[in-house]
C-alpha cells in the first residue's frame, strides 16, 4: 500500500529544490517571462548541481530525466513486475521525480522546462531507449517532437515518414510545438515507417540537432511559460543511423497498438505511447507546484487582510473568501495524491497508464482552476504584475494541454475503464 508521506530519503533533495524554486526561479521569473526566448543562463549553475546530484547517488530522479523504465518495457525503476504483498513497498525514481519537479515548479513552470538536460526528451528516452542508448544520450538534453500540423491529440495520425536506406533512416515531415526544440542537443522524433500500417509503425527516432536535414522554422510567441522556448521544425532528407532508432525496429502487426501500454512490447506504437506513462506524472507533478504556489501567495495576501481558513469550522460558517480558498485546496490535494500514485505505481512495477491519465487530467484542471481564483480572490494585486500570479495564471493553460490534452486523458481512463480500444470508444 502506498505510503502518504514524503519518503524520509528524499527530504534533503526537496530541500535543494525548494531553496531552488525560492532564491533561484522566482528572483528571475519575471524577468524570463518579459524577455522571451532570451536563454536563462541562471540555469546553467543549476544544471551543474543536479548533475552532481546524479553522480554522487543522491539526487537520482531530480529532474525529467530521473522517471525510468525497465529494460522490459515497464514502467518502474524494479523487475517490472507487482511487488509481492508484504514485500517492502519501493520508493524510487519516479516518485523523486514527481515530488522534486514540484517543488521547482513552485518556482516558475518556464525556468524548470529550460533546465539543460531535463527535458521530455529525456524521459522518452529513458522510456523505450536500449541500455546502449540510454548510456550514449544519458549526458545530453533531449527535446520530444510528437505534434505535427495536422497530429495533435491524435499521436496516430503522425504523417512524419522515415524510411530505411541503408544503415540509416531519411525523415520528412513537419514538427511543431517542440518544448526546448532550440536550445536541446538532441530532439526525439516520432515518424511513421509505413503509413498504411497506422499506428503499428510509429517508432522514434533521436535526431541531432545540428543534423542539416532538422531546420528550424521559427520560434512560437506564448501565452505563457515563456522562459522555455517552444520551437517548430521541418524536416528534408533528414538522415539518421539506424541505431538512433529508440527501441526495436520491428513491426509486429500482432501487438495491440492502443493506449495502454502494459504488456506491450516495444517493437509497436505501445511501445512509443510507453512514454507518457513517464511523462504525464511529470507534467501533473507541474502543475501541482504551480498550484501550490498559486495557493501559499494567496494564503498569505488574505491574511494581511485578516481573513484565513478555519479548519474546524464549515464553510458556510466562514467567510466567502475563506470558503473558496478551502475548496482550492482540496482541488489541489486530490490532484497531489493523483500524481504521488502514479508515480508510486511505476516505481514498484504496476502498469500505470489509467493512472496517469488520471493524475494529468486532474492536476491540469485543478492548476487553472485554482490560478483563475487566486487571481480573482487577490483583487487588483492579483491582476497586477506587483505579484507573481497573474503570470502563473497565464503558465497555468499549458498544463492542461501539452502531453496530452484534458480530453484526451479523459478518453484514455474511459477507454481503461470500460476496456475498448480507440477505435470503439473516439
């Protein structure tokens, strides 16, 4: 049974992450936010720490690249299988992950996807790369290129093409909203090595970034987290070794391609989709910081006004500020408790997908939800840019998008549920 409190061992990483969120993101927040695009050089010192966090064993999992992934394609840092009941339950990788990413993203969700080396590629690849792999791109930042004009939710509909020539694949196809696609050595390109197989042939690639064929098109103006920049690419003739193809290279048309992942090889789309059971903990685990932020800035603006929360009282006993603010607050522990089972889940073996479908939905929600009315419950201050929460207002929308739209992960947990297959339940 998973434990709700915070893993004693993980105490003085969180630590480090909350001084980090506290005197690092937050001082230049504002400042990244004005001058988008502008590189957070800030972050370099903070890239340092956490590689040295990594190498001494004590900070393994700080960041997006910790979440892990057996070498049998399931998710978890241990054998891939159930923990035996009455077996010490496991509290690894990912759950440090989740927990760490939001304390940083306490700080500013913008700074914390700038952070070199912590990048969703990164998480892919630690998802579906072989051991080789993961010890060649280990060192690197990674940025993940899923989206294509006409593929948004619909990861199957990837037009992207790569085809075997040789010991290499050429790609051509169109890529756009890559998080950190400009400042990352290397993107992790999904393509197709046969339209007409759909989503069985969907594979990904990890593309160099300075590859002549991977052009940079522009650079998206945002509504938000404007301290990471969100890039989009074409790519022409652009070759890859074919050992830079994550995972097998097999098609088998016998493997169930569809959204849950459990017991599903890497040699198919499962294989591939096997990533965002990484990665939607994660971003969940975002926008829970950002909440909490959000939530401890407005606590602290009602009570210079005298007016706080009452836990022993109901709420219509209370006032109406102080009765929104306790409902806030129980949007944001659901969607913590969410995001801490998923991740628990991948940590000791157990399929996860339904989960963290779950965790995404939930916390992306409740982090624009609870934005909105602590902007709202803060009057003026809340609109001005005296305070932090209008821009995490702004930040808060994305969150609820990328990795999977709200009504995606909807349609991912009634499809777990109710065990139908995209093609039965769109």
């Amino acid at each position: 049974m998973i434990d709700l409190e915070v893993p004693r061992k993980f105490i003085p990483l969180l630590a480090r992450a909350r001084r980090l969120a506290d005197e690092v993101m937050r001082p230049i927040s504002r400042k990244y936010d004005r001058a988008e695009h502008a590189y957070p050089v800030e972050l370099d010192l903070v890239s340092a720490v956490i590689d040295g966090l990594t190498d001494s064993g004590a900070g393994r999992g700080a960041g997006v690249a910790g979440a892990t992934r057996t070498k049998d394609g399931s998710a978890g840092v241990g054998s891939g299988r159930e923990a035996p009941r009455g077996r010490k339950n496991r509290n690894g990788a990912n759950l440090s992950s989740v927990l760490s990413v939001m304390e940083t993203c306490r700080g500013d969700v913008g700074l914390a996807l700038s952070i070199p080396r912590q990048g969703l590629g990164n998480a892919a690849i630690a998802a579906v790369a072989t051991e080789e792999q993961k010890a060649r791109y280990g060192r690197r930042w990674a940025a993940m290129a899923i989206t294509e004009p006409d593929a948004g939710s619909d990861s199957g509909a990837i037009r992207t093409t790569a085809v075997r020539d040789g010991d290499a694949y050429v790609l051509n196809g169109e890529k756009i909203f890559v998080t950190g696609g400009e400042r990352a050595e290397l993107v992790v390109v999904w393509a197709t090595l046969d339209r007409s197989l759909g989503k069985r042939a969907i594979k990904s690639f990890v593309v160099e970034r300075t590859n002549p064929g991977l052009e940079l098109v522009r650079l998206e103006h945002k509504l938000g987290i404007r301290a990471s920049d969100t890039a989009a690419f074409h790519l022409e003739n652009c070759r890859v070794p074919a050992d830079d193809l994550l995972g097998d290279s097999e098609i088998n048309p016998e493997i169930d391609p569809e959204i849950g992942t459990e017991g599903v090889s890497q040699a198919g789309f499962g294989g591939a989709m096997a990533t965002f059971d990484n990665t939607r903990p994660l971003v969940a685990a975002m926008a829970v910081g950002l909440s909490r932020a959000c939530l401890d800035t407005t606590t602290g603006l009602l009570a210079q006004r005298g007016i706080s929360v009452d836990w022993d009282r109901p709420p219509l006993g209370q006032s109406a500020a102080a009765a929104r603010l306790a409902a806030l607050e129980a949007e944001h522990e659901s969607a913590y408790l969410l995001t801490l089972r998923a991740a628990w889940m991948a940590d000791n073996g157990r399929p996860n997908s339904m989960e963290a479908s779950m965790a995404k939905a939930k916390a992306g929600r409740s982090c624009v939800d609870v934005a909105l009315a602590c902007v709202e419950l803060a009057g003026p201050t809340g609109y001005a840019e005296t305070e932090l929460l209008e821009k995490w207002a702004r930040d808060a929308k994305i969150l609820d998008i990328f990795e999977g739209t709200q009504q995606i992960q909807l349609l991912v947990v009634a499809r777990r549920l109710l065990g139908l297959t995209s093609a039965q339940l769109r």
